[in-house]
C-alpha cells in the first residue's frame, strides 16, 4: 500500500522563480507509517519535491526546466551551494530521495547513455546540444521519463549526465550515511570534515566492524571482514555481498547500496577504497552504454571532480506535518 501520492507542480524559490518539481505528498495515517524520506532530524515532512529535470543553473541557483543544457563542470561544494541558495527547504536531491525515485522508475527506462541516444536504439534521440553529445533536459521519448509519461514524469534519469547525491559516500572505503533524510536540512554538515555521518554496523556478529566497500580478495565486495584497497568497476551482478543473508542491514537497501535483483544487474557499480573521501553519483551518462540505469551507482570522485557529463537534481522539502 503506498503512503505517497505524486503530482506535478510550479515550486517558486525566494525569488519568485519557478522550476517544475514533482511534488511526492505524504499521505501516511501515522508516523509509524511514513516514508523516512519525509523526517528530517526527527520532524516529519508533508512532502518532499524532486525535480523533473536535471538542473541549468542561472545567477548561481539551480532550476528544474525542460529543454535546458544541463548544468555541468561543477563541482559538489558548488552543487549544494546553487541548491540551498534558493531559499528554505532547497538541497541537492538526497539518497534516500534518489532511491525514492529509483523504486518507482519503471524497468525499462531508457536514456541517452551514447552520444545524444540511447545506446541500443538509435532511433531514440534527445535535441543535442552542439559539439556536446548532452541532450536538453526532458527532449528525448517518453520511454526516456521515470514513468513512461511525458507530463508527469521526471526526465533523464537514465544517462545524459550523472547526477551527484547527498548524504552518502566511503570515508577511505568504508560506507558513511546520513540517517533518515537529514541530509536534506539547511544545516547538514555536508563537508568532507562533516561528523555527521553513520557507520554501518552489524551489531551481533562477533568482530563488528563497519561495512566496507571497495576491491578485496572476492572482486569488488561489501562487507564487513578483511581489507578493501584500490578501487574497481565492474556490473552490479559481479559485487559480491559479503554480508550474511540474514543480517543485511535495512539501511544499505533505504539507500540502494544493495539492490532487489542485484544478481542480473547489468548497471554500473563502482568504488574507490582509497580516497579520504569518495562522493556519490548515480545512474550513467551519455557515455554509459548498457551500463547506465536507475541502479548504477559510483562512489570513486572526490567531491572536487567536475566533467562535462556530471550534474544534478535539486530538491525541496515541504512543510512540517502537524499531526
């Protein structure tokens, strides 16, 4: 049963400026009941709003607007700079967000994951922006919409650029999160020196140590036992999930780290165990071929990385519940 209900809706930053945001209501009875999506340092949201289109970016704030260049060489500082910059609420999309999103992403969903098309039917085309290989937000078919649907959808993502996520990353190979969706609050310590992040633990196993994810003696692994050094890329299907079956910790699938059918995942999932810090990207870009999709996930840049095919979402919480 679904405690969410979706529509698109005009959302105006502080200066009265539009973008087209999908507005995802919190239709929960109780607390008990509602998506963490919506609870952000313990108060609960009525809504929280995702953007539509990967965002341009004008006067140094981030839009959500259909037939743009996406906003590209920027860095993440900068991203969730142009995010909050908007006013009360305004952050760069979140991971619990993204994985909101990503469950209700239709399977097959396609995208411009090779210059300008989508890789495995050349009749799928996006407008291209010259000399660029991107496509303007939102030109591409229907198939290439979360949904399937032109109007209600959020477009692109899959492929066109990869779009930067906060509240995620590996502090020198071992996994960090934000709980709940606090990453989303105007006063998150979103830095690399940030002390707001969680380990993940399992707490009864004899040596609990934090889960790591990065290359080790298996191929690129998640777990909990033996060092992760260096770092790989290789196909969703190919980590292997060191982690005892019945003690998967729930926060790793609320965060799309670990995946429903993960096992015939053809989408791209790569780490870097070696950096202080490696930031969050997800799902593929116009050079992804059949690697992109909704799951693919990199944790391998510093926050410092930009490119031509790396951008973002930003999105916008509601107003506190009274219940």
């Amino acid at each position: 049963m679904s405690n969410t209900k979706e529509s698109v809706v005009l959302k105006y930053d502080d200066m009265g400026i539009p973008s087209i945001m999908l507005k995802v209501e919190n239709t929960a009875k109780t607390p008990e009941e509602a998506d963490r999506m919506f609870f952000v340092r313990g108060v609960e949201y009525d809504a929280v709003y995702l953007s539509r289109f990967v965002n341009c970016v004008q006067n140094g704030r981030a839009y959500s607007l259909p037939l743009m260049d996406p906003k590209v060489s920027i860095d993440m500082d900068d991203a969730i700079a142009a995010c909050r910059k908007k006013g009360a609420g305004w952050h760069l999309m979140t991971a619990i967000e993204w994985n909101w999103l990503r469950k209700h992403t239709n399977q097959d969903v396609h995208g411009n994951t090779w210059k300008g098309h989508y890789y495995n039917d050349e009749t799928e085309v996006g407008i291209e922006v010259p000399n660029t290989w991107r496509t303007l937000t939102g030109s591409g078919p229907a198939s290439w919409f979360h949904n399937g649907n032109k109007e209600t959808g959020v477009a692109d993502v899959v492929g066109l650029v990869w779009k930067m996520i906060a509240g995620i990353r590996l502090k020198n190979g071992v996994f960090q999160y934000m709980p709940d969706n606090d990453a989303a609050h105007p006063e998150a310590d979103l830095s690399k020196r940030s002390q707001e992040f969680k380990e993940v633990h399992i707490d009864d196993l004899p040596f609990p140590d934090p889960v790591k994810i990065g290359p080790g003696e298996d191929g690129l692994m998640i777990t909990t036992s033996g060092e992760v050094e260096g770092w790989d890329a290789v196909r969703r299907r190919d980590v292997v999930v060191d982690l005892p079956a019945d003690k998967i910790p729930e926060i790793l699938k609320d965060l799309g780290i670990i995946t429903e059918g993960m096992d015939k995942d053809d989408a791209w999932f790569a780490a870097d165990a070696d950096l202080d810090e490696a930031v969050c990207y997800v799902s593929g870009s116009y050079l992804s071929t059949s690697s992109a999709g909704p799951s693919a996930l990199s944790l391998y840049g510093p926050r410092s990385h930009v490119g031509s095919n790396l951008g973002f979402f930003s999105a916008c919480l509601g107003e506190p519940v009274i219940r």
